[in-house]
C-alpha cells in the first residue's frame, strides 16, 4: 500500500505513480502495489493490482527460472526464512494451522 512504500522508499509519491514500478530496497528487488483494503473500496483498482502481480511473477521467473515448478519448495535451500522467531505465537500457530503444514499442489 501507499503508506507501507512511502515509508520504505522514502518518497512522496503517489501510489498511483509507484504502483508496478520496480524499486530498490537495501538491494532487494520491491514493487509498490494497493493494498488489499483499498481493491475492497474501489473495484477499478483490482485490473491494475492485477496486473502488478502478473509483473511482478513475469521478473520472478527471469531472475529464478525454476521457483515456479511443484518440487522448489521441497528443496532446503528454497525453504523461505521465517519472517517470526522460531518460538514465536506466530510460528506456534502455523505448526498447529493445517494449511501451513501441508504441501499444496498448483494450479
């Protein structure tokens, strides 16, 4: 959302100039996008948000070509680093919330 990138990037614009353009944060690739709040109050901002995220998968896919496959995340190197400490409420409840636990199948 405009807050979150105004504050991580340091600019003032607005999002509807930040929106679908790529951004450098400490050296990692940020593409500013609405919120999911504001899709919910203005449905002509959903083509847009849309098609940010069709964007944003088409640079995934040139910078790691094989995320996009069933068997990436199966892969140890490619396990996400949790975003929570290890004994935090957070990871407490994702080891005990089937959906976080299990593999899910692509589309």
């Amino acid at each position: 959302g405009k807050v979150a990138a105004q504050n991580i990037l340091e600019i003032n614009d607005t999002m509807s100039a930040m929106h679908g353009t790529f951004y450098e944060y400490q050296g990692i690739p940020l593409m500013p996008t609405y919120h999911p709040s504001a899709l919910l109050r203005n449905e002509s901002m959903k083509r847009p948000a849309w098609e940010d995220l069709k964007k944003f998968k088409s640079y995934l896919q040139t910078q790691v070509p094989e995320y996009d496959t069933l068997d990436f995340y199966d892969k140890t190197e490619n396990i996400p680093i949790p975003a929570y400490l290890e004994n935090s409420i957070f990871n407490q409840f994702q080891k005990k919330t089937q959906s976080y636990t299990t593999t899910r199948q692509r589309l």
